[in-house]
C-alpha cells in the first residue's frame, strides 16, 4: 500500500486569522465538571486549598456546593474551544490574556464558551495574524462566570511552512 497520507485532506482544518474577523463568533459544546474533574486538577496543581476539598470549609465562607477553581474554569473552556478544531492547525501561539471570574462554578455546573473576535489583525510578520477574542463561559442557567480575553498568533491564508 501507498503513503496517500499527504493527499487525504484533514477533516478538521483550523481558522486562519483573516477568517476571525472583529464581530463574528462562535459557541462551543458544553461540558458539566465532575467530581473527578476537581479532584484530579486539584491534586495535579497542588492546589491544597481547603476551599476547594473541604465542603465545610466552603460553606463557611458562604459557597453552597463544591467549588471549583478559577483556573480549573479556564482549563475547561480553552478545552472546550480547542474541541472545536477552530485552532486545528492554524494557532501559532497564546501569547497574552487577562481573566476575570465572576461568580462560582460548582461540581455539576454545565459550562460552555461563546467566543467572540474582538480584534484581528496581520502581524509583523508575512502569513500570520494576531487575533484577540473574549470568551465568555457560560452555565446551564445561561450565566457569564467568568471572561477571558486570549491573544493569539494565528497562521494566514499565505503561511508558508518552514522546515520541520
């Protein structure tokens, strides 16, 4: 058999930063955090907090569930929009972001990302455009919880490949 790889087209090829134009935007699948979720970021960043493995704890601080952590959100949602293959292919890199959390998310919350281009632009740099977005997440009661703003590098209609 053939190596017919490099003539099968991918079935999920990414963005490039002139498709991002200011205004449009997308919504992802959603996802509800697990118990499992919490506890696996939790103990694979360290994060001892009693806030988010003590229920006492949380509740005394006036939080009615599990409480998840603002960086365990993030990862969710940048997760959620890499699964729609937006990026597949085109992103170069993250290069910047500001974050901001708005209210809790707890174990059982359902959460999506409504992303929407905020700016984009060609970069100095031939082929290659800089493209900042706010994502907006989103729970099952249609609720921002929090926002970030990325600023990615993002390949042009005209990137050329250098050598691998």
């Amino acid at each position: 058999m053939s190596n017919i790889t490099s003539d099968v087209p991918y079935l999920a090829t990414g963005l490039t930063w002139e498709d991002m134009v200011a205004g449009s935007a997308f919504r992802t699948a959603s996802r509800t955090v697990t118990e499992s979720d919490l506890m696996s970021f939790v103990n694979l960043g360290g994060f001892n907090e009693p806030l988010f493995y003590d229920s006492s704890h949380a509740a005394a601080g006036g939080y009615t569930g599990r409480l998840i952590p603002g960086a365990l959100i993030y990862v969710i949602a940048e997760g959620l929009i890499l699964q729609t293959n937006a990026l597949h292919g085109t992103g170069l890199a993250f290069m910047r972001m500001e974050y901001s959390v708005q209210s809790p998310v707890y174990v059982g919350d359902t959460l999506h990302v409504i992303v929407e281009t905020t700016e984009s632009r060609a970069s100095s740099k031939p082929g290659r455009g800089v493209v900042t977005t706010r994502c907006a997440i989103i729970n099952q009661r249609g609720e921002e919880v929090a926002y970030f703003t990325p600023v990615r590098l993002i390949r042009g209609r005209d990137f050329v490949e250098t050598g691998a």
